[in-house]
C-alpha cells in the first residue's frame, strides 16, 4: 500500500477540497466528503456501504501524528455520495467539483472567478499568485529530496546497526577466528591484519596488544591444556575479544574500508 501524496488543495463552498493520487483519476478523503453535506463522520462506513467496492479505497497519508490509513472516494464515488444525499448543499458541491476537475483537466490549473478577475485587472496579483505557487512546488520538491536523502541514510545505517546490535547483544568473548568468519577472512588472515595496523604482535604462540590498546578491556586472556602428539600434556594462552574489542574492531577496520559481509552485500545491492 503506496502512501498517497497531495496534488490540489482548496476550499469549495467553504469546505475544504483535498485531492490526491493524480488528475485522471483522483481520490478524495472520504471524511471531507462527509463534511461537506454534514454527514456523521463517526458514521462514516455506513456512507460508504452505499458505494459500490470500486468506488472506494483504503491508502496512506501522512499526518501530524505520523502514518495513517484511511478511507478514499474514488471520483464516481463522490457523485454517488452527493447523489444519494437529501441534502440541498449535496447538488452545489457536484457542480462544484466537476467544475474543478474540468479546469483542471484543461488548464492544469484551476481558479475561482474572483481570481481570474484579479489576475486580468491586476497582472502584479497574478505574478504574484504564480510565484506562491513556484515557491510552494520548490517547497515541496526539497521536502521529497529530503525524505529520499533520509530513507538513503536509514538504508546506509541499518546493516551496521544490524551488526553493532549482534555485538552488543553477545556478552560472550569470542576468538579471532569467530570474527575473522563476518569478514570473509581466515583467523590466521585476521590477524596478520590486525598486525599490519599496529594493533597486536605476535609473542611465542600467543597475539598480544601494543601498548596503546592492552588496558582498554579489548581482549582477555584464557589457558587451556592441550596434549602433545607423544601424550605429555602443556599449557598455552590464547586471545579472545570482548565484544567492546570487537567493536572496536569493527570501527577500525571500517576506517580502512574493510567491511563485515552483512555490510559488503547491501552496498552491493544499493
């Protein structure tokens, strides 16, 4: 369900006329509609069980509070509404709207009879007008460029909130080799990497931080035994990351424009 965009706005009879969708076949807010002959808006299904299905439809549009499915009148709809309505007001707004849509049709664009007069007694009022309306369709313009640049970022974002949230969630320390798996590479790959970026350097068996890294609570050290191949029995130490190193990771090897997988195959995508 696409959300519905604005594409004429103005007052008939005195009542608000909003339509939306596109010229040929425009859809009107049913709730509008039910105002204009003073129908009970909190009624408003029975109004619309006397249109047939095709005359009405739910859709999107943007409010204040964000969101919100609604109610549509197709154009028949509209005349079915104001056809079936006993009201006398009901006849006008016919008129009313058909005369709008004819001119709109026609002229893209349409406009009362006192604004005609206006723009042909006054050309200022009429530059006037038309400059209010360049400013506005700007207006609008920037505001669907802005929403596009923001859906972008929100795109760009979220494969790393997807992996920052798998960090933060584990509290477990995990090995080189588990983190070397998000980015395609081998433990042995890893850290050589890590090496190369001053980060860790090798003593005996064991990958040790430098200076600058070793008290921010980026690894751990653990031992475990491990039998020889003639049975005898030795201890070792062996590295793991917290999650805050590997985090830091993450930042550091993004700096260097080496991503996890789940990051490489969006922006594949995009």
């Amino acid at each position: 369900m696409k959300e519905l965009t604005v594409i004429q706005q103005q007052e008939i009879l005195g009542k608000p006329l909003t339509l939306y969708g596109n010229f040929e076949n425009p859809l009107f807010l049913a709730k509008e509609v039910a105002e204009w002959i003073e129908y009970d808006v909190s009624s408003i299904n029975k109004m619309l069980n006397n249109v047939d299905e095709d005359e009405k439809v739910r859709n999107i549009i943007p409010t204040l509070g964000g969101k919100q499915e609604t109610w549509f009148l197709t154009e028949d709809g509209v005349y079915e509404v104001l056809m079936q309505s006993r009201k006398p007001i009901a006849k006008q707004f016919k008129k009313e709207v058909k005369s709008v849509l004819k001119s709109i049709r026609k002229y893209g664009i349409y406009a009362t009879d006192n604004v005609i007069d206006n723009i042909l007694t006054n050309p200022d009022f009429g530059i006037q007008l038309l400059s209010q309306l360049k400013e506005e369709r700007a207006e609008k313009e920037k505001l669907k460029t802005e929403n596009l640049q923001q859906k972008q970022i929100i795109g760009e974002l979220k494969p790393k909130a997807d992996y920052t949230d798998t960090i933060l969630k584990s509290k477990k320390l995990v090995t080189i080799t588990q983190i070397a798996k998000d980015y395609g590479m081998t433990g042995t790959e890893m850290n050589k990497l890590l090496h190369t970026l001053n980060v860790q350097y090798k003593q005996g068996e064991q990958w040790l931080l430098y200076k600058k890294y070793h008290n921010k609570g980026y690894v751990h050290s653990e031992t475990f035994i491990f039998k020889h191949s003639n049975g005898t029995e030795d201890i070792q130490m062996i590295t793991k990351w917290t999650q805050k190193g590997r985090l830091f990771l993450y930042n550091l090897l993004k700096q260097e424009e080496i991503l996890p997988l789940i990051e490489q195959e969006i922006k594949q995508i995009n």
